[in-house]
C-alpha cells in the first residue's frame, strides 16, 4: 500500500504541474505529503527569491513555520547548510549540534524537535532551495525515507525551474508582441507625418524620434497619440521641406 500510496503523490504532483501553477499551493502540498509519506512530524520548504536570498515558501505546521523563520533571521540551522553545500545534512540529535548551531538547536528543543533531515532541491548546478523533514524522535532517516525525500523535492524542482522558463519565455513573447504592434503605430506615424508635412517617410521618422526624444517620450506613446489625433508635431524645419 505504501508503494501505491508514494505512485499516486507522484501523479498527483505531475498533475498540479500540467495544471495552472499555484507555486504557493503546490509548496504546500508538497509540505504535506513529505509528512505523510515519510512518516514525521513536520516539513518545511525554503526557495530563494529573484535575489538568491532564501525565503520560507511553506510549512506544514506553525511550529515549523516559526523554526524556519528563525533559520533565516540567525542564519544558522540544517536547511542554511543545506542550500549552502549542496549537499543532503542529517541531524540525528539535535541537542549534539549546539556547539555549531546554538540558537537554532535552543529553538528547536523549545519546540520538541529532536531530528532534522535536510535534502537540496536543486538540478545539476543550480539550486533553487532546501527542503527540510523535522521529526519530535531522534533518531536518522533511513535510506529508503531520504530517497522518497529526494525524490519529492527533485519533482518539484523541476517543477519550478520549468514554470520559470515557461514565465520567461511567456514574457519574451509578450515583449515581442508588444514591439511589433508599437512598430505598426510608428509605421502609421510616419505616413501621417509624411502626409501631413509635406516630408519624406524617412524624415518623418527622424522628426518623429526626435520629438519623442525631447519630450521624453516612449518612441510607440507618440506614434500613437499622433496616429489618433491627441498630439500634434510642429511643422517640419524649412530644410526638411525644400
């Protein structure tokens, strides 16, 4: 049943990707589901923002919430380690590392952790975040549990890294889009200047950019207000007519 259980997460997992991505949601859910696969007290996700800097994005308990926040403001603690090496960390008892990290073990045992396993979640270089299994035992993980863990957190950072791409290349095609009707409203802006002036479409375009350029305008802005009428340019110099 466990082996059924761990396939159907798996596709539900893969769904939620294919579906409209709530990255918040699917943290969350992830989160949970390490809890209830792996067999511990709580789970906690940290990914970092557009800054490299490290945020807490999902905690399956407010205890845990409050820990992983307090990793991040003293900076110390397994998932810090974690993201920083690259490397899986394993604490089996957590009152050992207070030497290494002793605000971090104090507020763990303040709140009955006694075991901490953290995996990176990362794709071949590059690592996004950690995700971190609290458990109120001591105790290690066992092999087969840090591979499930792994696994998860290898699932949805794929997940993220291809949501990312696809934003990117959604936001080039916009930009794309955008410069290419803007460049219809400079084309129409030029045979209306040209027409309106007396001018050649290629001066048009000079007077057109260095108007947009004197008043400190967007090149499009101008074209349009011109093309529907909101704004005028003054008359072409006498060189520009002869």
């Amino acid at each position: 049943m466990a082996e059924v259980r761990l396939t159907d997460v798996f596709v539900e997992m893969a769904d939620t990707l294919i579906d409209e991505f709530d990255v918040l949601d699917f943290m969350h859910g992830l989160s949970a589901r390490c809890v209830e696969l792996l067999d511990i007290t709580a789970a906690g996700v940290m990914l970092t923002d557009e800054r490299d800097s490290l945020q807490l994005v999902a905690a399956s308990s407010e205890k845990t919430r409050l820990l992983e926040l307090f990793q991040l403001q003293t900076e110390q603690g397994p998932c810090m380690e974690c993201f920083h090496s690259g490397q899986p960390v394993t604490v089996s008892d957590l009152s050992a590392m207070g030497p290494w990290w002793p605000h971090f073990t104090e507020a763990a045992a303040e709140v009955s952790f006694s075991s901490v396993h953290a995996v990176p979640m990362r794709l071949r270089s590059e690592i996004i975040g950690a995700l971190n299994f609290f458990d109120t035992k001591a105790g290690a993980m066992d092999l087969e549990k840090q591979r499930i863990g792994q696994a998860l957190a290898d699932v949805a950072t794929i997940g993220l890294l291809q949501q990312r791409a696809i934003r990117q290349r959604d936001n080039l095609t916009e930009q794309l889009q955008t410069a290419l009707n803007s460049r219809i409203f400079v084309e129409q802006a030029k045979g209306v200047l040209a027409q309106r002036l007396k001018v050649s479409v290629d001066e048009a375009f000079s007077l057109l950019r260095g108007e947009a350029r004197l008043r400190n305008r967007r090149l499009s802005d101008l074209a349009q207000a011109i093309v529907d009428g909101s704004e005028q340019l003054p008359a072409a110099p006498d060189d520009l007519t002869r």
